[in-house]
C-alpha cells in the first residue's frame, strides 16, 4: 500500500489568499479563523498574534464603515513577514490611514470607537490606504493594508492585548 503524505510547506514560498467577506458581524471573526489556518499551514505561527490583531481591526473597520462585502487579503513574499489588506466599497481613507490627518492622537476615554486603526498603526510596522478609482466592473472604494512586523509578537508581548480577539 502507497501512503502519500504532504510535502511539508517551504516558509520561504511565496502565497497569497483572498477571502469574500458578506457586509455581516462575523466577518471578523471569519476573517481571524482564515488567517491562523493560512499562517499555521505556511509554518508562520509566530505572526498569529498581531497578524490577528491586524486583520480584525481592519476587517471590522470594513464591516463598520461600508455598506457592502469587502476583501480580505493575506500575502507574504518569499520569506517575507505577513500582509494584510482589505477592500471595501467606501472610498474615503479614515484617519490616521489618510495621509493629511497628521500624528497619531489619543483617542478620548469616552468615545465610542476610533481605536481600531490606532492599534493597527501601533502594531504595524508599515500600514497605509488608498482610494481605488472605478474599473469596468464598478468596484473602486479603497484599499487599506499593514504589514506585521518581524521579531517577536508584539500582541503576545504586550500585556493586555489579547492574542485571539
């Protein structure tokens, strides 16, 4: 009898994956069981946490500010650190991802939101946005990404940020 097993995967491939996400409240949490399956499957736990931390935030920040489906993307180059970018249907850059808002201010204790986007440039070490014209099939709005840095993990690190949103 022929057993087959896989090939174990080379950390130092290059992949990329794209994932549908609905205009739905468990987009986020999708988006974080997508990601662990990629990231654990290519050998690259060790970019779980703040790899979580950065596509929640950016896919809630979709789900909260836009009225329809967006795009989650996860790539990574070689043996590059981990990227993520979502599209959604809104053009406008929030702050502090557009580039005229300035340097990163403290969000007031008693607001309702506005935090998300901090922490991902908190954590991040390169992020930023852009708005993407209309093409044939209508589908413009933006495009905000990040990329996990290398090292250890900074969620895990700190205490108080919690690995697994």
């Amino acid at each position: 009898m022929v057993t087959v097993s896989p090939q174990k995967s080379d950390a130092s491939a290059s992949w990329a994956y794209a994932l549908q996400l609905p205009h739905d409240p468990l987009a986020p949490r999708i988006a974080r069981v997508t990601l662990r399956a990629v990231l654990a499957g290519h050998g690259m736990t060790q970019f779980t946490g703040t790899a979580e931390l950065l596509t929640s935030e950016l896919v809630t920040n979709a789900y909260r500010h836009s009225t329809g489906p967006s795009t989650l993307r996860l790539r990574a180059l070689g043996s590059a650190r981990p990227r993520v970018r979502v599209w959604d249907a809104d053009p406008h850059i929030p702050p502090p991802f557009d580039k005229d808002s300035g340097p990163l201010h403290p969000v007031p204790a008693e607001a309702d939101g506005g935090r998300g986007l901090v922490l991902v440039c908190h954590y991040a070490d390169a992020w930023g946005g852009y708005p993407l014209g209309d093409d044939l099939f209508g589908r413009g709005g933006m495009l905000m990404w990040s990329r996990v840095p290398s090292g250890h993990d900074r969620c895990r690190a700190h205490p108080g940020v919690p690995g697994r949103l």
